[in-house]
C-alpha cells in the first residue's frame, strides 16, 4: 500500500503568523459545495502565505503526475531516450530479406506516424525492397496484467487505449473525415495516413446542407475479437476535414497493422502475417538499427501539458521494467516512484497515490504535502530548472491554455506553472499545484477541491476552475499589497 507517514516540522506556522487572512482570498467563489485543502507557501524559507484546511487529505486527480515527472527525471535523467529495435532473420539478398522483420519495443510512449515514415524510409535507403516471412513484435519488456482493464468494448474516446512496449500513435486509430461534395451522398471516411487492413468501417455517415445541425458520432467496438469502426449521423457539406482518434483495443493488431501499411505505402513488401514473438527465439538473427525517440525531460513536458494518461503510464512501465524488479512492470514501477516519494518529506498523515496518472478517487494528498514536495524539488539541481520549465504557462498549449483569461489575469499569466488535475466521478474533483515565479522568490501552491461524498449533485466543474483562477489572482493582488 502507497501510504506515506512520515512526519517532519516544515510549513507549519500558526494561523497568526500567516501574511494575510483567510478572508482576503476566496477560491470557491462561486460557493460550490465542496471540501478543499489549499496552501501558499513561499520556497526559500517555508514561510506560510495563505492556507485553508491544508492538512485535509483528498483526491488529487492529475496533479499527481507531477510526482512520476519529477521520478522519471531524476532516474533517467533529461536526455534519456527510448530506442525502438529492428532485426531481420535469415539473409539478405540484394534487397530481399528471406526471412522475418522483428520489431523489439522498448517502452517509447510516443512513437507515432512521423517516426514511423522515418524508420520504413531508412529500411528502403538500406536497399530493402521486401521480407518474404512475418513482421514479429516483440512485446515482452513490458508484463502489464492490468494494461487491458482500461479497454472498453465501446469506446468514443481515445484515452482507454491499452498498454504495450510497442505502440505507435498511442495506440490509437486516426480517421479522417469529410464532406461529399454532393449534399445526400455519404461521406468520405478513412484511416490517416493509410488503409489499415482486417479493420472494416461502417459509414453511414450523411453529407448534408449547411443550413441543417451536424451530428457526428464515431465509435470503436470491439465484437468476436476484432475491432471495427462505426461512424453516423450527419455532416456539413461546408464542414472542413476532420480527424478523429479512438482507442483501439489490442495494441499489437493495430501496431502491426499501421507499420504493414507504413512498409506498404513506401513500396517495401512484406510477404507473411502479423505474428507476436520473441527474439530471443531467433538463433540467427542481424540488427538493421535501434530507432530513438525523443528525450525524457520532452515526454515529461508533453504528458504534464496534456494530461496524458497514456504517456505516464507507459513510462511508469519503463521504470519498472527498467528497475531489475520482477513481476508486473507497472507494479514495480509504482514501487520505484513509492521508493521515490519516501525520500521526500510528506508532513502529516494520510498520502496515497494509487495511480501514478491520477485516475484514481482512492489517492489521497492534502495541499501541505503538494506543497512540501514540491519546495524539496527546487533542491534537485540535476533537472529542476527542467522540471519547471515544463510545467504549463497559462494561454499556451495544454490544460491551462484557456484558464486565467480575464482581464485581472493577464499581468500574471507569465508567473504561473502549473498542472491541472479533474475526475467528475464519484465526486467531482478540480485541482491546481505547482509554483508561481514571483520576482521577490518562488512560491509553492496546491489547491485541491472535492464534491461531497454521497451528493447527488456534485460541483460544477466549470465553476470551481473559475474560481481558482480568481482566487490565485487575489492571492497575487493581495501579495503584492503585502510588500
């Protein structure tokens, strides 16, 4: 059980020492009934700025992520990269490979359609021209048990994708889709950048007038083993091309499928099926090259700014496939990030992080421990000036490009890093944590509000945002007045 007790003395001043009063900051403005725990506190001496039941553990949703980013920077450190792998069996005869294409994953999160052009591009200026046996993933660096619980029969998202350490486009499908020119015909729809085969599409979707209301619905359903596309309703003749994402339900499918059809379209022939395998079944065996993907300290960024629960789960993954562990790789990941934490100081009682994305309503955290881990980061001189720098700013891109856009906001927008964190059930949860880069030092913060337990109408989620940004806003307004 991820429970951490340890109890030190560190931002626990009295009420009375704190810079200004409770009453002077309002981040449930709109008077949503919830429960919530909030703490400001300043990095280089631990002075207690502004707080409100900071010591009340409850769910986080995504700002826990800030704790795997932190734990995957200090291991593997900013320039760490992932390498994909790819062999052949048997030999090479002027361009034909008689025998297997063997794709070793290695836990890349993010190998997608731009990766794959450049890997079946470097297969053809390697002169090869054709396999005439099987394209052979090998997926066991990874023994997720649990990768499949988050796959659904019906999907219309794209972020229950299951796990593997050889994915490509997180393991999703792409479709593109337009218009008829013709209003009464069905509409175009396609798998992006390629035909995808042993995938069917029903498309019963309708091109209609501009003047009538669009309805589209896509949708993933996996029957008898297999996944197939359904799309419906109705689209604009003026609508422009869209793409859509869904998640698919056996990685290793899609991911043969979608490199088959990469090799396809660059003219390089692959004569067998798609098959799992392992490479260490192969006697004779010859390595074409090990493909890297981006950095760590470039995932860390895109899975904080996104919110990407894929993306740290598969990382999560790689640290325990990587930790020489045995068992379930999630499961020892989750242990070195426990092993991690425990090395920090996490005043008071009650921490739980079931999952490192967050999904979860069992973690519990209160906005003292938040903010204690994460003054003790500022110490990490290896990557903490990454660390922040990847944190979100207001009006980019990510989960905080549409947050503090009032007018009051604007002086301060480049002042605030932070990770945003939502769940809409059993509860309703909305969460902010992370620094703000005031010019008299850094400023520590977590705010983390929750609906009532048993409520049947839980906290507008929209309303407790605006309410936070106000009120980090006020408590800035209210800083400076202190100065």
């Amino acid at each position: 059980m991820r429970i951490l007790q340890t109890t030190v003395i560190l931002f626990f001043l009295s009420v009375s020492e704190l810079l200004f009063a409770l009453q002077d900051v309002n981040f449930n403005s709109t008077r949503e009934e919830i429960d919530q725990s909030v703490l400001f506190a300043r990095v280089s001496d631990g002075k207690i700025l502004y707080e409100d039941n900071p010591d009340l553990p409850l769910t986080p949703a995504s700002i826990a992520k800030l704790f795997g980013a932190a734990a995957l920077l200090k291991t593997f450190g900013l320039n760490y990269r992932v390498g994909t792998e790819f062999f052949h069996s048997g030999v090479n005869k002027n361009g034909e490979v008689q025998g297997d294409l063997i794709v070793v994953g290695r836990g890349d999160p993010k190998l997608v359609s731009e990766d794959l052009w450049k890997i079946v591009a470097d297969l053809d200026y390697m002169g090869i021209k054709s396999f005439t046996g099987n394209l052979v993933l090998d997926n066991s660096f990874f023994r997720d048990a649990k990768s499949h619980d988050r796959v659904e029969k019906v999907a219309q998202n794209s972020y229950d994708s299951p796990l593997s350490a050889l994915s490509v486009n997180f393991n999703n499908y792409e479709l593109a889709i337009s218009p008829s020119p013709k209003v009464g015909e069905l509409a175009n729809v396609e798998f992006y950048p390629y035909p995808l085969e042993g995938v069917p599409i029903y498309n019963s979707l309708k091109t209609v007038s501009s003047q009538k209301r669009e309805n589209l619905e896509v949708t993933r359903v996996l029957k008898n083993g297999k996944d197939f596309i359904e799309v419906r309703g109705n689209i604009r003749v003026s609508s422009p091309l869209i793409k859509i994402h869904r998640s698919a339900s056996q990685a290793f499918q899609l991911t043969g499928r979608t490199l088959k059809a990469f090799l396809k379209g660059r003219g390089i022939q692959l004569k067998g099926d798609i098959k799992e395998g392992l490479l260490e079944n192969y006697k004779n065996k010859t390595k074409l090259f090990s493909y890297k993907g981006q950095a760590m300290s470039t995932y860390v960024d895109d899975f904080l700014a996104y919110s990407n629960n894929f993306m740290i789960d598969m990382l999560i993954n790689l640290l325990g496939a990587s930790s020489g562990m045995k068992g379930d790789t999630y499961e020892m990941g989750m242990k070195s990030l426990d092993y991690f934490t425990s090395k920090k100081s996490f005043p008071g009682k009650g921490f739980y992080l079931e999952k490192a994305s967050g999904l979860s309503n069992k973690s519990r955290m209160s906005a003292r421990q938040m903010v204690s881990f994460l003054s003790e980061l500022s110490k990490e001189d290896a990557f903490f000036p990454n660390f922040l720098a990847n944190i979100t700013v207001p009006q980019t891109d990510g989960t905080l490009k549409k947050r503090f856009q009032f007018q009051d906001a604007l002086p301060y927008q480049k002042m605030i890093r932070a990770k945003t964190g939502t769940l809409l059930t059993p509860v309703s949860v909305s969460s902010l944590a992370g620094y703000l880069l005031h010019p008299t030092g850094l400023i520590a913060f977590a705010v983390i509000q929750n609906g009532k337990v048993g409520k049947k109408n839980q906290a507008n989620i929209i309303n407790l945002r605006k309410a936070v940004d106000l009120g980090v806003v006020q408590f800035l307004k209210k800083y400076e007045e202190k100065l």
